[in-house]
C-alpha cells in the first residue's frame, strides 16, 4: 500500500505517514505526533465526509498528486481549478441573485423591487407547479397549486406584469425552469421587445437542463429526444438573437437535493453537461459558437471543504474534456460559471433560526470556491414561502460576506491546503468513473431510460438517512440538542398565500383569452405543430406564439400531442 493510500484511508484509527518526511517536520517529529494521536481519547469511532467518505486524521504533501503547473495554475488561466476570473472578486463580486416567486405577477413584482431596493444585482424566478409542469393556472390539473411556490405566469400578458417597471435591458435575469423552459424563455423575449428592449441587449439564464429533470426533480413535458431538439433549437436561436444569454444553466443543485453525494452531483452534472455539447454539435452547430454561454448551478451543502473542493474539481474536469475531447479553442468554452444555491434540503423546521447559520457556512463555502452568483435560502423555507424579513436576512449573509470577513480579497484563498487539494483530487477521480461507466452504458439518456442514474441518488439519499437515524451523522435540533418546544412547532412569522389568488388568475386568464385575437392564436399554434414535425426551429415560433398571446398550456399541449408523453421507469 502507497504512502499516500494509507493516509487517505487512515480515517479515526492510528494514522500513517504521508510520509514522514514528506509531512515537512522529519520522521521523529511525526512519529511523537501519531503516539500522542494514539493516546487521545477520540468522541467517535468514525469520521467521515457528508457523503461517507473516510477521512484521515491529518493531511500532508503525500496526500496530493498534484502537479501545481498542470493541475493549479493561475486563476482566469486553463484548468482555471483556482477560478474563472485572473482578478476573481478583486474585479468584480459575485451576483447577489435570490430566488423569488410567489401569488401573482403583480405580488412577485413588488418582491423584486423590494430586492433590488435593498442590493440585490440580479433577478431569480421562481415559478409555480402549473408553470414548472406547463399548465394554465386554470387547466384542472393545476387546482390548488396555483401560486403556491412560485408565481403562476401563464401567458406573455403575466410575463409583462412580472417584470413591469424593471428594465429588462439592464437587470439580468435567471429562470429556474425546464421542461417548458423554451416557452418561458420566448415569453420573456416577447415582453423585452413590448418593452422596447432588442433581444440582443437580454442578459440572464434559462435553467433547460431537461436530463437532470429526468434524474432527479421530475418535472418534464414529453421523452427526452425531443426535449433535446427543443434545446439546441434554444442553442440555435440564442445564439444569433440573444447573445448575451446563457442557454442552459446545467444543474446539480437538485441532484443533490434528491440525496446524491458531491461526487455524483459533480458527475452527473458534467456528464449531463457533456451530452448536451454532444447534441448541439450533433445538431450542426460550432461548439465554440454555443459553449459559452453554458452555465451551471450547483449545490453548496455543509461539508465545508468537501463543496469548496467540488467547485474547483468541477472547473478543472470541464476545462479538460471541453478542450482535449470536444476540441473546444475559445477559452470561454473551457469556463465553467456557476450559479450557487445552499442547500435547501439542509433546512430544518426544528429550531429554524439555525438555518441562518447553516446558510452563512454554505454561502461562504460558495464564495471560497469561486462562484459566480449565489442565492441564500431563507430561515424559514422549509415551512413556507419566506417572509420579507427572512429573504432580508438571507441577502444580508451575503453582503457580509461580501463586505466584512475580507474573504473576497484573495483568489482561492484555501489553493494548496493539503486537505483540499486531496479532496479536489479525490473528487475528480470518483467522478471520472462515473463519466467511464455512463459511457459503458451507453451515454447518460439509456442510463436515465434504465434508471440506472435515479438508482444511484436513491441508494445514496437511503445511505445518508440511516446514518442519521442511528446517530453516526447529526443536525442540530433534529437528532441531537432538541429543545422541548420543537414538537409544538416554530414560533416565526410564515408567509401564506391568500386562496384569492388562484381564483384572480383565472379571471385573468379568462379576460385575455376573450380580448386577444383566437385567429392569430390558431395561426401561431398550428405554426409550432408544423415546427415540430418539419424541424424548424422551435424558440422562433414559440416568440411569435408568445406575441399572440398563446398561453403556455395551449403552446405545451401541442407539444405533447406532436411528440408525445414521457413515462420514467420504476426503481424500486
């Protein structure tokens, strides 16, 4: 066994060298530490990451295998492991993006305008379930759901109201939605030119990472060969009229979410990342003309070194494949730029003041791995919808990070910890064998047809509870330092919406179908039905749809209609 293989495997028991020598003090200086190591009275027999990965009780230089040239460099230089950008947040800080969405248009427009009043650099939509699984808010299956975690936009009328009085040509904007991203996307072009703004000056992102929907959250709108044609005709369109706009926002967030490790989050993400190169290539485009407008949007839970390393390993990993498989020669391509999230799943109903801490840990782990965006989760959002005092909060975290802990001086300010560098490695590696076995399935659509991907996060999220139901794993307030009153509930202020609302957007909805023009409606739905079997790009007809204010339900049937429904496979 290798030096360097006993150290990484040493966990709680009695360490091994490194080597001795190579831990920089000399071998006795070493051996008089493991003894008094060995002495030591330890609170538990195991020590593992979040994802149950063994971890050694101290780490030296032969626990990396790192080539500081080859795998380091310089920040803004290839594998831009150390980030994206040569003067990082010395140049520019991260945008300062919180989801939002809730009621109506109107009640989710007055929130962005309270955000932004109060510093917020940048707009996130958060949409209902209706919306995410392209619904009208009055169509039945949508009954009882309309506003409730998210804003219920269901035509290009709603789409103006959300945004009326916020320039489109001057904030950027990202919408987290995917199975009928592309409508939303051409609903939100639409209202840009009604507001005067070309569709070249758009700044902003679409989520459209259709195969992470498949894998993990579940909400798509028909099989995913033609949800991919719909996302390289957005790849396509995009990249002759809207420039400046992120295509795809490839998602590990609810990957992980759904239970998986950081190394399948890592791995599944870029592999999902990976096939969508190889079908906008497939689909005759240039890879260096779309690639750069991919972004990401990752995770950042409560291992604090081990997201800190899985940003830099994910960087690293896509400069790589971009460059030395796909042959990309713009350096844009190589990037990866990703927007960040703390874990939502992480919240705790117990004791919820303490998820503002949980936040702050994972907004700074963010921050130290070179994000681009960030949003932080509220205190209150596993219970509700937040308050304007909880999203305040939350914003806040960030401008402290931002403006009081100095963190944001210096460029990957933890580059050549031994333990990070180990943990960047490590997870580099077990990510490269997922990327070798979804490539000796078949490539990632025949491993979601077969499940096989949805079967890895299951058997994870099922790890991680029993390790939490027996006590080898904790959360504060929920398995360990409970306090009496949690049973009884959380004494904070919840954010409800008014049933009225549901009842309001159907009237709405009702109003604009009898004032909007049915012949250009039928004119327009039957051109999207055409573009579907002649292949034609889909986002132009979508635009013109939009503009006859063609609802999303009505534009989504067509869809289904045309290319039918998706059934995903059993797992269990």
């Amino acid at each position: 066994m290798s030096a360097k293989h006993q150290a990484s495997t040493a966990g709680a028991g009695a360490p091994s060298a490194s080597s001795a020598a190579g831990q920089g003090m000399g071998e006795e200086a070493f051996e008089q530490w493991r003894a008094t190591f060995a002495a030591s009275a330890l609170r538990k027999a195991n020590f593992s990451s979040i994802s149950g990965t063994p971890l050694a009780p101290l780490y030296g230089p032969g626990d990396v295998g790192s080539d500081p040239q080859h795998d380091l460099g310089y920040p803004g230089q290839f594998p831009f492991t150390r980030g994206v950008h040569a003067s990082m947040y010395r140049g520019r800080l991260w945008t300062m993006r919180q989801f939002a969405g809730f009621g109506s248009a109107r009640q989710t427009n007055e929130r962005f305008k309270f955000l932004l009043a109060h510093g917020q650099t940048g707009l996130s939509v958060a949409f209902d379930f209706p919306t995410l699984m392209g619904y009208d808010s009055d169509d039945a299956h949508s009954l009882g759901e309309v506003g409730q975690v998210g804003v219920a936009i269901s035509s290009l009328a709603d789409m103006e109201t959300l945004f009326e009085g916020i320039p489109m040509g001057e904030v950027s904007t990202s919408m987290t939605i995917n199975g009928p991203a592309p409508i939303l996307l051409a609903f939100y072009i639409a209202a840009a030119e009604n507001q005067g703004v070309a569709a070249e000056k758009l700044r902003g992102t679409v989520q459209n990472d259709i195969l992470k929907e498949y894998q993990a959250q579940h909400a798509w709108l028909v099989p995913p060969e033609p949800a991919l044609r719909m996302i390289t005709d957005v790849m396509a369109h995009c990249g002759k009229h809207v420039p400046q706009w992120n295509t795809i926002s490839i998602s590990g967030y609810h990957i992980r979410e759904a239970g998986s490790t950081a190394a399948q989050e890592l791995a599944f993400t870029l592999a999902n990342g990976m096939e969508y190169v190889r079908r906008g290539v497939a689909a005759g485009l240039d890879v260096d003309d779309f690639a750069p407008r991919l972004s990401f949007f990752f995770d950042s839970h409560l291992d604090f070194f081990e997201e800190i390393a899985k940003f830099r390993a994910a960087r690293r990993i896509w400069a790589r494949k971009l460059r030395e498989e796909f042959g990309a020669k713009d350096p844009r391509s190589w990037m990866v730029r990703f927007h960040t999230q703390t874990a939502g799943v992480s919240l705790t109903a117990q004791q919820p003041e303490n998820n503002i801490v949980r936040t702050a840990f994972q907004a700074l782990a963010a921050v130290l791995g070179g994000t681009q965006s960030l949003h932080t989760n509220s205190m209150d959002e596993t219970l509700s919808l937040p308050t304007e005092k909880a999203v305040k909060i939350a914003l806040r975290t960030q401008q402290i990070i931002a403006e009081e802990t100095e963190v944001a001086h210096v460029a990957d300010p933890l580059g050549g910890s031994y333990f990070l560098e180990a943990q960047t490695e490590r997870l580099e590696r077990e990510a490269q064998a997922y990327f070798a076995e979804i490539d000796r399935r078949g490539g990632v659509v025949p491993c979601i047809e077969a499940g096989w991907i949805q079967k890895e996060i299951h058997r994870s999220a099922v790890s991680y509870q029993a390790a939490l139901e027996r006590g080898s794993k904790h959360i504060v307030g929920v398995n360990c330092f409970q306090e009496p009153e949690d049973a009884g509930g959380p004494a904070i202020e919840l954010h409800r919406i008014d049933p009225a609302v549901e009842r309001e957007q159907h009237e709405r909805l009702s109003a604009l179908r009898r004032r909007r023009d049915a012949r250009a409606v039928e004119r327009e739905l039957a051109a999207v039905r055409a573009a579907c079997r002649d292949g034609s790009n889909l986002l132009a007809r979508f635009v013109a749809a939009a503009h006859a204010y063609c609802t999303l339900g009505e534009i989504t049937q067509v869809l289904r209609e045309e290319f039918g429904v998706y059934r995903e496979p059993k797992i269990l």
